[in-house]
C-alpha cells in the first residue's frame, strides 16, 4: 500500500455554526465547503493548511456514528485520513490480507465525492482510520 499524504483529521463537533469561527477567527483559516453525507448522518465543513484538510463532523442524527461518537466521548478528534495512491480497494485487499479488521470491505462515497473506507480502531492502534483516494492519481 502506497500512501501519499493525511488527507484530512476529522474532529467530531457539537455544532458547525459554534465551531467554525475558532478555525476561521482564532486559527486564519477559511472554511472552503460545507456539506451533508446523509447516509453517514453528518454535516461536515473543510478547511485546508497545506496538503491537509481538517473536517469538521455534526451529526445530523443521534443514532449516527458522529452522534454516538459524541455521547460517548464528546467533542475531539475523531480519525485520521490517508490518501492511497494505490487506490481503496486495492489498499483494503492488501490490508485484508495482512489481517486489519475492516469497518468497510469496498470503499464507498464520502465527503467531497471521494471513495473512502474505514480501518477498525481494534486493528490501528486504537485510531479509527480512514482511506481516501489520492485525486491527483484519480484512484
């Protein structure tokens, strides 16, 4: 598996509206998109510094796994993101047969139109880890 950069850090966040001025006013950071991902029950703004992006979560549904993130734990850091250059799938196979627990066995879509997959954190040391295409190798 050939990795290219951390694409984002997701933070999970009580409220978009609340959290967005600290990484715009307090931080200089400039809030690019914001979106909802409906079948992952989150709305979620991006902000960029360098080649990585922070991803802001709000869940738009309790029962969802940003909502159940946060009764449990609160707002913090939620996962970390990869680029793979060798594409999702072929990431997920590789790390399938080395034995990592996998949350998705296909990517799916995700924020920003991406394929994604999710590690288990039982499998990464306890971080809950993402893989994302690498756009610039159109994966």
């Amino acid at each position: 598996m050939k990795l290219s950069h951390i694409e984002h850090i997701g933070i999970a966040v009580k409220s978009l509206e609340s959290a967005i001025p600290y990484y715009e006013e307090v931080l200089g950071l400039k809030c690019y998109a914001v979106e909802e991902v409906a079948d992952q029950k989150v709305k979620t703004a991006f902000f960029r510094i360098g080649e990585t992006k922070i991803e802001l979560l709000e869940s738009t549904d309790p029962e969802g796994p940003i909502g159940k993130f946060l009764e449990k734990k609160g707002e913090g850091v939620h996962h970390i993101a990869f680029a793979t250059k060798d594409g999702v799938q072929k990431s997920l196979d590789e790390l399938s047969e080395k034995g990592v627990q996998l949350i998705d066995k296909t990517p799916r879509k995700g924020a920003e139109g991406l394929r994604i997959a999710f590690l288990h954190p039982r499998s990464t040391a306890g971080v809950l880890t993402e893989l994302c295409e690498d756009p610039e190798n159109n994966c």
